[in-house]
C-alpha cells in the first residue's frame, strides 16, 4: 500500500512537473513571440511636438516619419522616388506637377488627394502656423487639377523642389482631422498615412507606434514600434547591452568601442551627409577679417589626425562645407593639406607672426573635439579660449549675433543638393551669414535660381572654389553614422541619418 501510495504522489509530482516546464516553456515562446513583434529604438532626444509642420529638428522628424508620408522619398541609391505622389515634373519655370497614389487613406479612414495636398502646403505657409520650415516657402499657391493631380506654382524657379518633399516640407496631414480637432489635440495625437499609427506619448520619455494593417505598401513586420528617450549615452549603451533597447541611434566613437566588446550587439558604421566645419566671423574687427588669417587656420588643423584618434576614424574628409554625396559637389577641389610652416608664414603675412588670442563656442557634447582643434590652432601662436554650452544656448547666439568669431557647427543639407548646405549661410542676407561676398551672393542666386543643372553645377563650382580662396569656414569632414544595434534586428541606415523603421525587423 504504501508502495502505492509513493507511485501515486511521484506520477503527481511529475504531471505538475510537466506543467510547470510547459509553461515556462509557453512563457519563453511567449516572450520570444513579442520580441520579435516589437522594436525599441533610442534617441538622445525626444520630439518638441508631435505636429510634423511645427517642427523643424531631426529628432522629431525620426520619430513622425514613422506615423506620416511625404510626397517624395528616396530609394536605397539615394535616388527621388515615389511616396505620396507617383509622378512629377516641372510645367514650366514656376510650376511642379505631382500625380498623387489613389490608394491612400490616414489612419482616421480620410481620404488622401489632391485637396489634403493644398490643405497640407497651406497650413503649411500660414504664418499663423508659425513653422520653422522653410523649404517650401517658395510656394506662392497649390492648384488643384483633378482628385488625384496637383500643380505647385512658385513665386520664382525653384529647381529642386521635388527634394524639398522629401522630408518636412513634404509630410502630408489629414485636413477635416484637424479642421474637427484642432492643432493643439492633433499635436498631441496624431494621424497621419504612415506605417505606424500612434498609441501613445510620455513626454522625454517614450513615444508608442503600432502597425498600421492598411499601410499602402503593406504593414510593416513589426507590430510595436516605440522611440525611447535617453539623453546619457552611458545610459544607452546599458540599455543596448540588457536587451531594453534594440536600435541605439547617433552614438560616439567612444560609446561605440564600448558596445564593440559585447557580442549580442553590433556596432554599425556608415555613411552620413552630416558635415562639420568652423565657422570663423569675418564680419568682425580684428585678425579673423583677413583671408591670410583663415587660409593659415584651415593649414594649421591637422583634420586627418583629429579623425583617426578623437573620431576613431569614423569620418570623411571634405574640401568646403558640402557632403560627397550631395549634387553640387566639385570632387576637382581638394581640402587644405595640414602645413603647418605654411601657415605660420600666412600669419605672418597677415601681420600676426606671434599669432593672436581669441574665442570658440561650441556645444557640450562636442568638447573632445573643439579642445582637439583648439591646439592644434594654437601650435601656431593662436590661443584659443573655449566656451562650451547646450546646442540650444549656441544656435540662438548664433541667430542673435552673438556668438564668438569662431563656433563649432554641423549642416546636413538633407535634400541631398548643395543648395541645403549654402542656403543659410552662404548669401548676405540669410541668418547664419558671417560672410560678406559680392560675387557669392550672385552665384547662390542662380544655382538657387536656374533649373538648368549644368548652369548651376557651374555655380556650386565657382562658390566652392571661393570658399576655397576666402575661407570663411574652418572645412573639417562629413561624419559616419554609428548605431548599436541587437543583433538578431535586421535595419540600414540611410545617408541622411533618417530613422526610417518601415523596413526594420528581428530576425
């Protein structure tokens, strides 16, 4: 009896047994199951808003691309390509025809036409809307043709304004939506023709997306997106290293050799337009008004060494201020040779063969790099006091004018023409000027101007071979972009830095 007693409790210990590893096993797969039908992907900074044409940052832009369409975009060669609209083409001087897809709803069940184009490009241009985008200002009116066909009509040539829809001026928004909810509710919950819809928003901490079923080119394989917040790359990184995070966007080359060590992750590098330089005041008395001054300082940088050791290589030379990769770029023209006897001898032409004391302003995260410029420049009798801030605090002393007669900056030109990287900073009237130049300012006209591309190949030539000659900039490089990536993701990064998920997925 009691034999079978202990036969009975040890079938029972063993059933229990069984079901207890079938649920472990059932909650393993269950994991493993909403593993791969979510995404985590990590960036230093969250939205200012979630209204795609009250925006104008890339971080916001990482995060709407997701929920919203634009009327072009470009393929896996950089090339324009369909979006929203399917065909385009230049009426005449002033006038770009879009056909527009017949098979696109928001998320709300709105159509999408021709009349949610007008709606979209004039809220757009309302001052009242008061967008920092600017790239469709040009737009002086938006006729609409037929349900599905729309005429931009511009108030001068506009040559590449196919590439401004790309992206900020070019996402669409759904007009009875808001003209029900109002700005500030769509603001907060929006609705666009994307691949994810919206779900929620924990302000500086996460934005929840969700697949959307309909999605024109199909639902994306991910049914869960979500944009952490996480402002400490240190704190990235052990989210990458725990598995929180699957994507960890914009890192450094130190943060990057760190997550290198662990083999759960890989560390992506690749090609991004992002170009850097400093910008050297010459609209200011003193040492920096002479072209000899700034001939001497673009010699007196050893850029290649700053790129191997601070930048561990991640990056790529560039001559002037224009990425390889944007039309325009005068591949003939080589950057500045490191000589550094050459530029003590310019110094001296200039009538500073001691050198001179001066200042530089740049942003926080950038100190490595700024401080590594700082001596070299100062190898040549130039001393350099560094005032470090956050980019919020630098950008508006650079609007008001107050900046130090050297700052540290970055441009991406994400329309991919060489149009973006001059069109701020090149002509005299334009905000981020600090360059006073006659024949410039003639040359930015017309390759802004003219939609003949060789007329304005031609231009973009003549400017950079005068930015060359006058060096208004300190030219450094065009940096690689770094992702920490799990590796069973499957994701490429695209040359504008764009954190485009549509095609991401875990293997």
């Amino acid at each position: 009896m009691k034999s079978k007693v202990l036969a009975f409790f040890l079938i029972v210990f063993l059933v229990l047994a069984g079901c207890t590893s079938s649920k472990s096993k059932d909650n393993s797969t269950a994991s493993s199951e909403k593993k791969r039908d979510s995404l985590v992907v990590a960036q230093a900074s969250d939205a200012g808003t979630l209204d795609p044409q009250k925006q104008g940052k890339m971080p916001d832009m990482n995060i709407l691309i997701n929920m919203f369409d634009t009327l072009l975009t470009r393929d896996e060669n950089n090339k324009l390509a369909p979006g929203l609209a399917t065909e385009w083409k230049a009426i005449d001087d002033t006038t770009w025809q879009f056909k527009l897809r017949k098979d696109v709803k928001f998320h709300n069940g709105e159509p999408f036409n021709a009349e949610a184009v007008k709606f979209s490009i004039d809220r757009l241009n309302n001052p009242d809307t008061k967008s920092p985008i600017v790239e469709l200002k040009t737009v002086k009116e938006v006729v609409v043709i037929d349900e599905y066909t729309v005429n931009l009509v511009t108030s001068a040539s506009d040559p590449i304004l196919p590439n401004k829809t790309v992206l900020f001026g070019g996402v669409m928004v759904p007009p009875n939506y808001i003209k029900e909810k109002g700005d500030d509710y769509f603001a907060q919950h929006p609705v666009g023709t994307g691949p994810y819809k919206f779900v929620s928003w924990q302000k500086d901490h996460q934005v929840v997306m969700e697949a959307n079923p309909d999605y024109f080119r199909g639902a994306p394989k991910m049914k869960k997106l979500t944009f952490r917040v996480i402002p400490n790359l240190a704190d990235m990184v052990a989210a990458t290293k725990t598995g929180e995070v699957d994507i960890a966007t914009s890192l450094t080359p130190d943060v990057a050799t760190q997550l290198k060590s662990d083999s759960n992750v890989n560390v992506i590098s690749t090609p991004w337009i992002r170009t850097f330089y400093m910008v050297i005041d010459t609209t200011k008395e003193g040492p920096m008004a002479k072209k000899e001054v700034r001939q001497a300082m673009n010699y007196a940088v050893n850029v290649k060494q700053i790129i191997d050791t601070v930048l561990g290589g991640h990056a790529q030379r560039v001559a002037t201020i224009v990425p390889s990769q944007n039309f325009g770029v005068d591949k003939s023209i080589k950057p500045f040779k490191y000589n550094i006897e050459k530029a003590k001898k310019l110094l001296a032409q200039a009538g500073y063969p001691d050198g001179f004391s001066t200042e530089m302003d740049a942003n926080n995260l950038d100190v490595d790099i700024v401080q590594a410029i700082a001596a070299e420049l100062g190898k040549v009798g130039i001393k350099v006091k560094v005032n470090l801030m956050d980019g919020a605090t630098l950008t508006n002393n650079i609007a008001a004018k107050k900046a130090s007669p050297l700052y540290y900056l970055g441009n991406t030109g994400w329309t991919m023409d060489a149009l973006s990287n001059f069109q701020s900073y090149i002509k005299s009237d334009r905000r981020y000027n600090a360059w006073k130049n006659a024949e410039a300012d003639k040359l930015v006209d017309i390759e802004e101007q003219s939609i003949d591309s060789k007329t304005r190949l031609d231009a973009f030539s003549q400017i950079q071979k005068l930015l060359i000659d006058e060096s208004p900039y300190l030219f450094l490089y065009q940096l690689d972009g770094l992702y920490g990536m799990s590796k069973d993701v499957e994701w490429k990064p695209n040359v504008m830095g764009v954190l485009n998920m549509y095609n991401a997925s875990i293997k």
